[in-house]
C-alpha cells in the first residue's frame, strides 16, 4: 500500500485484496463458521485493522471484526454475539484479542452514514462473508469531513473507557483498557486534519504521522498514547490524567477548527 494511501486519481486506496497470512487462516475460518449461522441475522462479517492489510503479527496483533446484521441487534442477539466473540478469543491464542464492530445494513445505506459507514466499509474493509455492501458506494477522496464523520464519537467512547479503566480490579484488565482507548485516541486525532492534507492514514503509526505535521509540539503527548497503544505499562492514574488532559485539549482543537470553517 502507498505511504499516501491515495491512488494516482486521488482517491482513497482499498483494503488489499491479496491472501490473508496464513497464520491467521484457520481462524477467519472459524469466525465464519461460527458466525454464518441464519438465526443469528448477519447480512455480512468484515474485516478491517492489521490482518486486513496482511500486515498482522501472531500473538501481538488483534483481530477486528465489523458485523453487518439483517435488523437492528435485541439486547438477547448481543449477548449471543459476545459469547461468541469470547470463544473466539480463547480458542485462537494467535490474536490476543478480538473485536466487533457492530451494525445494521439500515445503519450502512442510511444517506446521513454515508462519510461514516459508506466510507468505512468501501476503503478500511473487506468482505469474510455475506453481501458486500461496499459496493453499494463509489469511491472517496480524502477529506476533514470523513475524518471528523469516522471519529465524531471520540470524547463519548473515551469517557467509557475513563470509566471502565477507574472501574478495572485487576491489573491485565486495566491494561488491557489503556491499549483499546490509545488506539481509539490516536485514530481520533484524524478530526484534526488540516483540509490540505492530501494523505490518509491508515496504520497508528501513519495517524500519529500526520497528527504531528500539523502540532509538532504535541508529539510528546501523541508518542505517549502511541507507546501504551502496542505496549501498555503506564500506572491507571498517570495514564487517566495524560487522557483526560489530551483529550480536552482535542475538544478544544475540534471546537475551534468546527467554528472557524462556519465563519468561512
């Protein structure tokens, strides 16, 4: 894949479409064979994130799953689902954690979701199992409205994951939280983007990239969250107070940047 990402037309490249690694084979496999079943209502099983790109490590990388269902997810289907999802983890000791990403295909065609899910499923994506919705949508080029549109939700998951980490009563757990909320806060910076930025992140290392380029004295601050989003180790109230300063200070940013493109 480019550094860029982009394509010589300017448009967002696609998740490759080359072979999956085959360590991770057996296990996408079993997602589908475990996921497919017709009472569970899946219109389809994506995959995104590094064994998306082939780029995945055994026993260091996770395994991101989006789940397109027919109707919108009961509170007795999500409960099936993660205990699917637990099963999924315990037996495949080759990722050290799986995630879905949950939805439904009214959701994805909604008009309003196409910068979000539309863009989502058509360049970060692609298609284990089930109908491929991506089709449904042209191409995009990069811009700070799709950012913001994929990150919109950042000061809201982040406060859950401020709460969960305060709640955490055992160390692993706790960790465990700080890795999933750096790796939502270092994507979340993309709401920052300048509107000239003509590349498009797409690895955590390429979001802190760009980040830099436009708040070069942030790199402290940015390099922090990127160190704990591969290798957590920092204590729970260090690392709640490094995330509730920065993620202010983001708010801050996006409020300004929202006002100044209203008064232009």
């Amino acid at each position: 894949m480019s550094l860029s990402n982009i394509d010589l037309n300017g448009y967002i490249l696609s998740v490759t479409d080359s072979p999956v690694q085959p360590e991770f084979q057996p296990l996408l496999e079993d997602v589908c064979a475990s996921l497919s079943q017709d009472d569970l209502g899946l219109d389809g099983i994506y995959l995104y994130g590094s064994v998306a790109r082939a780029d995945a490590t055994p026993g260091v990388s996770d395994l991101d799953l989006t789940l397109v269902l027919r109707e919108p997810p009961t509170a007795p289907l999500l409960e099936r689902l993660e205990a699917i999802r637990q099963a999924l983890e315990q037996r495949h000791p080759e990722v050290i954690k799986v995630d879905f990403d949950i939805g439904s295909r009214a959701q994805v065609l909604a008009p309003e979701n196409t910068h979000s899910w539309g863009v989502w499923l058509k360049h970060h994506c692609r298609c284990l199992w089930g109908n491929d919705l991506s089709q449904q949508f042209e191409r995009f080029r990069p811009s700070r409205e799709i950012a913001v549109a994929l990150n919109a939700d950042f000061e809201q998951v982040l406060a859950g994951y401020l709460a969960r980490i305060a709640q955490a009563d055992a160390e692993p757990q706790r960790l465990r939280l700080q890795r999933e909320a750096s790796r939502k806060v270092v994507r979340a910076t993309h709401v920052l983007r300048s509107e000239e930025a003509t590349t498009w992140p797409q690895t955590l290392e390429e979001h802190v990239a760009l980040f830099v380029r436009c708040y070069p004295t942030m790199i402290t601050q940015v390099a922090f969250f990127l160190f704990e989003a591969r290798n957590p180790e920092a204590q729970g109230d260090n690392f709640t107070t490094r995330l509730q300063t920065f993620m202010a200070w983001m708010a801050l940013q996006h409020t300004a940047a929202i006002a100044a493109q209203v008064s232009t």
